[in-house]
C-alpha cells in the first residue's frame, strides 16, 4: 500500500450560482492496481477515520483510487550515432561522451558550468560491501560552490535550459533533413526542456582545493565525484569514451596528430569516431615526450572535448608550469598551448573538468584553469592537474574505484 496523502478540501460549484461550496477535508489513498479488495478499503478507511477522529478532525472522507507509481528522473542519455544521421551533431550533448555540459541545480543561474573528466566503477564501498555504482569526476569548483573545504555526501536523494533556438536555425538550414531534425527537436522539448528532466546524479564528494606541498609535487587537486543516476546512463553507458564529433573529418583529425610532417603518429581514427580512454600517460612520458614538433621540440599532441569550446587540440612541451595565483600559492601544473599559432584556442570558461588526451586514448590531465597573454580574452596556456597522480587522489577516497572500464557492470 503506498503513503497515505492528506489534500485539502474540494470546492465545486452549487447549481443555481457560481459561488463553490467547501467539501470536506479528503484522505486519498493510492494503491497499486488490483491490489486491494474492496472490503480491506473499508475496513482500513474505518481505522483512518478512528485516528483522525481521536486527533479531534471530523467529517473527513477517505477515497481509494489505483495510483501507478512514476519514476520522475527523465529519459536515458542517446546513443551516437552515424556520421549521416542529420542529428548526429546536435545530439552530441545528450549522449555519454566526454562532453557532457554539467551544472549544480542550485548554480544553473551562475557561470558554473563544465565538464565531465572520466568515470569510475565504485567497486566497493567504504566498508567493503560490493557496490554497482558509478561515478563521474569533474572539477571540485564546478561541482561545489565552496571549495575550501572536502564534501562528502551524507544523505538520500540529490543534494542548460538546452540550446533550442540554435536547433531551430540549424532545422532552416538543412532542409533536406527536416523531417529527421524536426522529430529530434520534438524529442528534446518533450524529454529534456524541464530542469527535472535532466538531473543526472548527485555529488558524493569534492576535495578542497588544494596545492599537495606536503606531498612535494605541488599539483593542485581540484576534483569531486557524483554518482550518476542509473536510469539515465546505463541503456547507453560505454565508459570513459571521446565522440569525435562531425565537424572534423577522419583524415583531418588524423593530420592533427602529427606533430609534422615527416614524423610517425600512432593514432588510429576509432570505429564509431568514439576514441576509448584506456589508461594514463604515465609520468616518465610527461617529463620526456617522445615525439618532436615543427621547431624539434619534445612534445605530445593532445586533445580535448570540453563544454566552452568542444573539440580542441594542443601542444603539451614536456614542461611543467610553475603558477603563482593572486593569493601567493605557488603550483606546479601540465602547460598545454594551442597546437600551433594559427590554431583555435585550446580551452575557455566552462571547460573546466575537461580530460586532455593523447591520440592513444591515454589520459593526460584533468583541464582546471588558464592564463591568457597581454590581458586577451583567450587563453594562451591551459593548465591541468596530471592524470596519472589523479587516479592516485581518487583513489584515496574510493580506494576500491575501477576505472576505465567500457561497460556498466563489472
């Protein structure tokens, strides 16, 4: 039987005026479909009328009805799709792929927005109890509005108005796709226009912000994690995985992982265009890149997807960064620049969060910040906290976490 709810009184109109007539308070009971027979309604009923009749509330009417109960968490994620589809570039923020625009409900107003890092299996719990739950990492400044303190989730239940009008523009454009596009449009306004709709988890744990002094690598930690809800990921959930998108074709996305001309890459466009993160670049490669670009320089080519500016790709040197912020920290952080001068900016506001990665879908670094040159409104350096030392900090927490895994279950 479900809870029991207490409404307040009904008014319907007399016959001979307008003016409405209060009718009792009503007790509504809703219980599942061919659940309960008539005669346990009323003898139930009398006993909820003895209750409230000792609690001094009479003249209250109890009505039965068959109530089915609906799970308010809104449709799962979309799936990718072929590079033909017509929908294929404007659904790409409602699949699972890295670039997922993610925002706190009680920071929508704010420029908070950013991106989504990696996932991560839980494995076990804290106290070692099998778990089936998954995560995802972001920044600790998106995911939390006070970042000078950790956050761990103590309790039950959750602690882009989407671009409309832009698929509108594109339905004109494409005219021979309407039909498609105008069904996709539908399917987003129905499914994904209320807030509601697209409440994807809840945050489980942030990390203050911090510089690891103690620990001598002066690496900022700036991550938090937040369960993802069920409904919503696991019909599509694939990992830790990059849609190369549409805008780019296979050849030109290749072309961006040689450094130059008359040097190797070992990237292989991906099946599906979804390049799997499978592991980290491990420090050594950091400290010594093993390819060289156009002024024979050490360098990896890198890429990111992140929610400000989408698909990028940079230069990371081999350097690390020395970074004094306006508070007097001094941080040691991943330099990553733009792949070459004439190349778009590498990253922007509301791509904090994003994972940067190397053409062999290894993780480099988690993008937390950016310092821009002679005071432009771009960045002309990225920093990102590497991969590799982040995995050890999660681990901290959730040290039974399994990452890189390509399926919901393990």
């Amino acid at each position: 039987m479900s809870a029991t709810r207490l409404s307040t009184r009904f008014a319907s109109p007399t016959e001979r005026t307008t003016r409405s007539i209060l009718g009792p308070p009503v007790v509504w009971v809703g219980v599942p479909p061919s659940s309960t027979t008539p005669g346990i309604a009323h003898k139930v009923s009398q006993a909820i009328l003895v209750l409230l009749a000792e609690h001094g509330a009479e003249d209250v009417v109890v009505e039965w009805r068959e109530a089915v109960l609906s799970m308010f968490s809104g449709p799962p994620l979309m799936e990718v799709v072929r590079r033909g589809n017509p929908t294929s570039h404007v659904r790409h923020i409602f699949t699972p792929a890295l670039n997922i625009p993610i925002v706190t409900k009680e920071r929508e107003n704010e420029d908070s927005q950013g991106s989504v890092t990696l996932f991560f299996h839980e494995n076990k719990d804290k106290h070692g109890d099998p778990s089936d739950k998954v995560l995802a990492v972001s920044n600790s400044h998106v995911l939390r509005k006070n970042t000078m303190a950790d956050y761990s989730f103590k309790g039950a239940g959750a602690d882009k108005e989407e671009q409309l009008q832009e698929n509108r523009d594109l339905l004109r454009k494409e005219h021979k796709a309407i039909p498609e596009l105008e069904e996709f449009y539908a399917e987003v306004k129905r499914d994904w226009s209320d807030i509601g709709d697209r409440d994807i988890g809840h945050v489980r744990f942030t990390k203050a912000i911090t510089v690891d002094v103690a620990g001598g690598t002066r690496y900022t930690e700036d991550w938090g994690a937040f369960e993802v809800d069920e409904a919503k990921f696991r019909p599509q959930f694939e990992g830790t995985f990059v849609d190369l998108g549409t805008a780019l074709t296979r050849d030109a996305v290749t072309a961006m992982f040689y450094p130059r001309s008359d040097t190797r890459t070992a990237f292989k466009y991906p099946p599906e265009r979804k390049l799997r993160i499978r592991g980290v670049v491990p420090r050594e490669l950091l400290a010594k890149p093993d390819l060289v670009d156009n002024e024979n320089r050490p360098c990896l080519i890198v890429g990111k997807d992140g929610t400000g500016t989408g698909l990028t790709f940079g230069r990371y040197v081999g350097l690390e960064s020395f970074v004094c912020n306006d508070l007097g920290v001094e941080s040691m952080e991943l330099g990553v620049y733009s792949r070459s001068k004439h190349s778009p900016i590498f990253s922007y506001k509301g791509d904090s969060g994003a994972l940067i990665w190397d053409g062999n879908g290894r993780a480099v670094g988690q993008l937390h910040s950016g310092q821009s040159k002679d005071g432009l409104d771009s960045m002309h350096v990225t920093y990102a906290t590497p991969a590799w030392w982040l995995l050890e900090r999660i681990k901290l927490e959730f040290p039974h976490a399994v990452f890189f895994h390509d399926t919901w279950s393990l």
